[in-house]
C-alpha cells in the first residue's frame, strides 16, 4: 500500500535577510505559516514546490515540511519547524520579537 | 603578533572584493543559489535555521585588542550585539543580512581578519592550545608553525578539493588544551636531547564515528614538518573516501588502510617531495618567529595581589578557579569565563569584548586568545594588576569563578540556531548551569567537563567531555543521550554512551543525580569525577542514572 501523504507546506529562508518564509496561494511569500498554502495532494505539492524554488532571487532552499490545519491557518507539527516560527529560545530574537508573542 | 605582510593583505582585499561581485550577482538573480551556496560556504556564510551565519576566524585562537575591538563593532552594527565564540576558536555571528556581508569582510580586513578557510573541503582554521607562548608547561610556541601551516595551506592549489574538511591542532606542552587527538592531524611539539621536533598524530575525529588519534611519527625534524604534512594530506586526497561524505575523513582512511599502510605511503610520498622544500619554509619560519617574540615582561612585586588574595574572598575563589601558572615570574594566565550561570556558554556582547579588549591593552600586553573551551583568555596579566583586573570584570558581569567546573559547559548552537540540528543544545547548558549555581556545589565537585551537542556532527565535543550529551530527534521528540568517561586531554577517551536517552525535562535532573552521585562515590575530596569513572567503571554510574533498572535487577 502506497505511504499516505501527510500535508504539507512549503518553506524557505528569505535570501536577503534570510528568515523563515512560507509560500502562499498567491505565490508571494509570508512571514507567518498561517498564511501558507496547505497542501493536501502529493502531485499537487511537488508541482508547487517546483513554482516556488523558481523564485530564486526571492528565496532559498525551498523544501517541503510536515503541517496540520488549525484555527488560524497551517501549523507546523515537527518542533524544528516550530522553532522556525519562532526564533532561538535562548534570546527573545527572530520572528518571535516582531510578532511579541 | 602576526601581521599582515603586502601578500596576505592584498589576498585578502581581492577575496573581498571577489564576494562583494559574487553577492551582488546572487541578488540581482544572475547567480542561482545552487552556484552561490559554494561560494558563500569558501567565505565562511552559512544560511541557518533564522537567519545567515558569518563564522570568522581567529588563526590559533590569538586576538589583538584592535581585532577584538573590531569583533564588538561588527556584532554591534551588523548583528543583535553580541557573538558567539566557538570550539574552533572562531566568532560567529548570528544575524547578518546577506547584503551586509561584503561589509563585514571588508571590515575585518582591515585589521588583519577574514572568513576564509572556515568551511568548505579545505584544510580549516588551525587551532593551537589558548595558553601558548605562556603556559609554564610549554618546551616552544606553537602559533609560528600554527601560522606557517596557515600559509602553507591557504589556496594551496592542491587542497581546495579535498575529499572533505581537514583539522589540524598544533600544541607546544605535554598537558594537551587543544584536543590534539580528536584532530585530522595533532602536532605536539616536544623537545628531545635539546632538540625541537614534532610528535605527528593522525585520524582523530569526532562527529558519526569518534576516533582518537594514532601517533604517525613520535618525533619529527621540525624542519621537516610542511613536506611530511604535505606528505599526509596528498596521501589521504588520494585514498580518501570521496563516495561517501560520512566516510571521507582522513580517521575512516586510517582505520580501513590501517596506521602501518598509511604510515608506509606517507613516507614514500614524504621522500619523494622533500627535496622540492628548499629550505625557504624555514626561512620564512624564522621570520614568523620574530614576530610571535614574548612581550617584554616587567619585574615587579606582587604585594597587591597577596593582599587581596587574602582579604578577599571572592577574587580568592577567583583567582582559584579562572588563573593558571605562567613562565614568566610574577604573571599569570587569566580565563575570563564566558560562562556566567544562565548565560549561553561562549556569548559575549558588544560592550564586553570592549572591555576585554580594553584589559587586555592596559594589563595585556594587547594580547587576547579564545579557548576551544569557548572563554576568553588574557594570556600575559602581571600578578600586581590583577585586583583592578578583577574590579573591571566584575562589573562587566564578566568575573564568573567557573573556569574548568561544573557550569563551564561547551555547548554547540544547537537547533536554537543550527539547520543540521536534531535538538537544542544551548537551553540544557543553561539549565544545567543554574542548577549547579541554585545546590552550590561547582566548587565542592571540582574539575568537571560537561559538553553538548545538538546532534551526531560533534561540534560541542560531547565524545570527549567528562559527562557528553547528544542531542537527538527521537520520533518527533527532542531527546538526550549521555555518554561517561570521555577526556580530550593527553589521556584522550571517548565517552562510553551510558543507556537510553533523557526527554528535554528530565535531562538536568539526570545530570543532576550523576554529579551528587559522584560526590557520594568519590574516595576523597581530589578524586575527580573522571578519575572516580576510571576506578570503579561505568556500573555505578549507570545505578545513578537509572535507579529504576538497578532494582529492577536486584
Ligand atoms: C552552525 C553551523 C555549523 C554547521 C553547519 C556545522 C557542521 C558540521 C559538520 C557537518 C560536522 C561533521 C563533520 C564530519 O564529521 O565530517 C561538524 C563537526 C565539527 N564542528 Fe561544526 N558546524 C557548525 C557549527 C559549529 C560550531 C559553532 C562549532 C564550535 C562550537 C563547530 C565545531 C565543530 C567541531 C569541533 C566538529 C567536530 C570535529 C570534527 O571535525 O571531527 N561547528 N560541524
Ligand atoms: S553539532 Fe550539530 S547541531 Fe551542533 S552546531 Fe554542529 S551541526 Fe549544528
């Protein structure tokens, strides 16, 4: 029995500044998973994973990471990925600082 | 100190200048990542889990007051003001913007610094023991042949494509501060008859598959170092495992060919390209050696420091714990632990590298070092200057009596910052480190070498600390491993891994239970910790660690 594809959502680090990013329905790039597109459907996923590393004066090493749906939108579910929503938990610096939660 | 002569600095500037074009093309599209990643790696910018990652190296660990100066500056403009020291004794900094980065380089070009040679399959930054050229201990110095290895090695067209990273440490005393055995190559200088030589150690290594080092020559020529070093590396570029970069490092090429084998094409390839070393390495030794010549130590009395040694109890405990013995009368080496209880270990902000690079101009002799041990080092302090030394580091927050206990943790970045992380590191460093302050019991337990790593790359030293601990991804979960019994001294072990690993909430207790535990088994008030291990074994160690599974098998 084929594996079930878990969903997903695309990520990267922005290339000037280098932070966390997600990728959207519109094809930009959001700052807050929440905003991401969900994916559900593996072809579906890799075809837009495809889209998104073409952005390459954007964005770099675009990959897809392991998500669930919650109230606000996509939420990761690995702690790395977490940790990337966040910032370091050693100092109060990344995303974690310009969002103060 | 080394300066810069015409050649580095013009190399330097080029390298620059190079990047500066490089980035400029990555963001105006025309370079594509894959292209630029090789690039960036070559001047030492990583891209992590938040932000870029610019690692800068400190040749042998050694530091002018105008470099350290400049390190603050970099941290303050171009970063969140601060820095982190590392086990390779280099810096980095943790939230550069790409843009920035040209900047930054050209910046530390201009006192004699760079990025190159901190990445990539190239012979790295060589790390020499932090108290050379002071130590008591010491038969030579060993930064002039650290600094001739760097310029034997840097764009040494051969060796930019090698099958892998290759470390050299290089140390001058018998007592090993700079982890000679878990090096691709250890050099320990020793003296014999007179006579100065080098003892050449091969295929140590930590990381996925942790190995000590074998000795490949007891005692070499001095003047036949860069040819048989040569000899080493040309031997490994050829046999290396290229096929698998978990098996590339020059230990897996001594363990699969044996030291024998290894040991017989290393002189034969020495044999045959000594004669191309005319001898000018040698003359340009002579020459680096002027310039790491001994500061011109002063003769005085030492009154003021007796005095408050005994006046003061707590620049006592101090001077106990942060100084070591140095060569010349009257002086002393002085630890400024980057280690404060709670702190991240080798963090040192803006302001208080300014300090440190301040004391180091005033009673210094200008001169600062960073350990592998991530603290930072006044190698040459008159003993008399040391109570206002002392006054000016405590109110920096800088005067921590920690150095070689409990709570002077390595830590690598862990995935607090790192993208090959499988847990964090740092946060279980500074729990540990507050529990140990909360008992007060550093002082009572002693010598203690706690190291950890976010993952099997190694870069905390765990193999080789007293206590190691792994940080590891178990199905989603962040879990901790302890390993017991490694040493990264001359006695160099590799920590035996203790059972099943710890959840992040029940790792410091179980250091906890190891380190009162100790206490408990110890023969007397000196028996360390290491050396508690080595008599008894593992087994009571593991009760203490696992109290449930002894009684089970009771
Ligand atoms: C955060 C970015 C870093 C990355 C991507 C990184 C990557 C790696 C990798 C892949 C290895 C394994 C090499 C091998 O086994 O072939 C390694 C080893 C090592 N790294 Fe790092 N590292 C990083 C940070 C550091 C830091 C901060 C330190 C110093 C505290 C450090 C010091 C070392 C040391 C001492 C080793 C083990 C010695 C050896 O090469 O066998 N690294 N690193
Ligand atoms: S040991 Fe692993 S987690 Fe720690 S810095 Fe090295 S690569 Fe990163």
């Amino acid at each position: 029995m084929p594996r079930q594809f878990t969903p997903k959502v695309i990520t990267a680090n922005r290339l000037l500044e280098g932070d966390a990013v997600w990728f959207t329905t519109q094809d930009t790039w959001s700052g807050n998973i929440h905003d991401a597109e969900f994916l559900t459907d593996e072809a579906h996923a890799d075809l837009r994973l495809l889209e998104a590393q073409a952005q390459a004066h954007v964005i770099a090493g675009a990959y897809l990471a392991d998500a669930k749906q919650g109230d606000n939108g996509p939420e990761p579910t690995h702690f790395r990925e977490a940790f990337r929503t966040r910032g370091p938990s050693n100092y109060p610096h990344g995303k974690q600082e310009q969002n103060h939660v | 100190m080394y300066k810069y002569n015409d050649f580095d600095e013009a190399f330097v500037r080029e390298r620059v200048a190079q990047f500066r074009g490089q980035v400029e093309r990555r963001i105006d599209g025309s370079l594509t990542e894959d292209e630029f990643k090789p690039l960036r790696l070559m001047n030492g910018l990583y891209l992590q889990l938040h932000a870029y990652m610019l690692r800068v190296a400190v040749p042998y660990g050694t530091l002018s007051s105008a470099q350290m100066d400049r390190l603050a500056h970099l941290a303050e403009t171009y970063d969140k003001g601060y820095g982190h020291f590392t086990t390779r004794q280099n810096i980095q900094y943790n939230w550069p913007e790409l843009k920035d980065v040209p900047d930054m380089l050209s910046d530390l070009a201009d006192v004699g610094m760079h990025a190159i040679q901190t990445s990539g399959n190239t012979i790295r930054n060589v790390t020499a023991d932090h108290f050379a050229g002071a130590a008591a201990d010491e038969v030579a110095d060993p930064r002039p042949v650290a600094e001739l290895l760097r310029q034997w090695s840097t764009d040494h067209p051969e060796f930019q494509f090698l099958p892998r990273k290759f470390k050299i440490a290089i140390t001058g005393a018998e007592d090993d501060r700079a982890v000679i055995k878990a090096h691709d190559i250890g050099l320990q200088l020793r003296r014999v008859d007179g006579t100065l030589g080098v003892r050449v150690i091969v295929g140590g290594g930590l990381g996925r598959t942790p190995m000590i080092g074998k000795v490949l020559r007891d005692f070499l020529p001095l003047e036949d170092l860069l040819p048989y070093t040569e000899a080493v590396v040309s031997v490994w570029n050829r046999l290396g495992r290229r096929d698998n970069k978990y098996k590339a490092r020059i230990k897996i090429t001594v363990h699969e060919h044996g030291i024998e084998e290894i040991s017989r094409l290393v002189e034969d390839r020495f044999t045959a390209i000594k004669p191309g070393f005319s001898g000018v390495d040698q003359e340009i030794l002579r020459e680096i050696e002027t310039q790491f010549a001994p500061p011109a130590f002063r003769n005085a009395p030492t009154d003021a420091y007796d005095a408050a040694y005994a006046a003061d109890p707590l620049f006592r405990s101090w001077a106990d714990t942060n100084l070591t013995a140095h060569r010349a009368e009257g002086y002393a080496i002085v630890s400024i632990s980057l280690k404060k209880h709670g702190a991240t270990p080798g963090d040192a902000t803006a302001d208080q590298m300014r300090v440190m690079a301040d004391l180091a101009r005033t009673y210094g002799h200008d001169e600062l070092r960073v350990s592998h041990e991530q603290n930072i080092i006044l190698p040459h302090v008159h003993k008399s200057d040391l109570p206002d030394l002392y006054a000016a580091l405590r109110s920096a927050d800088l005067a921590t009596a920690n150095i070689g206990l409990a709570s002077d943790i390595i830590a690598c970045p862990g995935m607090d910052y790192c993208a090959l992380a499988t847990a964090r590191s740092i946060p279980i460093a500074q729990q540990i480190a507050e529990r140990v302050e909360e008992l007060k019991i550093e002082h009572e337990v002693g010598h203690l070498k706690i190291k950890i790593s976010g993952c099997i790359n190694a870069c905390g030293h765990h193999h080789v600390g007293h206590i190691g601990i792994l940080g590891l991804d178990r199905a989603g979960v962040e879990n901790y491993q302890i390993t017991l019994g490694g040493d990264g001294t001359q006695h160099a072990a590799i920590g035996e891994r203790a059972g099943p690993g710890f959840a992040y909430d029940e790792i410091v207790p179980a250091i906890e239970r190891l380190i009162t535990g100790y206490l408990a088994l110890r023969e007397h008030e000196d028996e360390t910790f290491i050396e508690a291990y080595r008599r008894l074994g593992a087994a009571p160690f593991k009760a203490i660690l696992y109290p449930q599974e002894a009684r089970d098998a009771a």
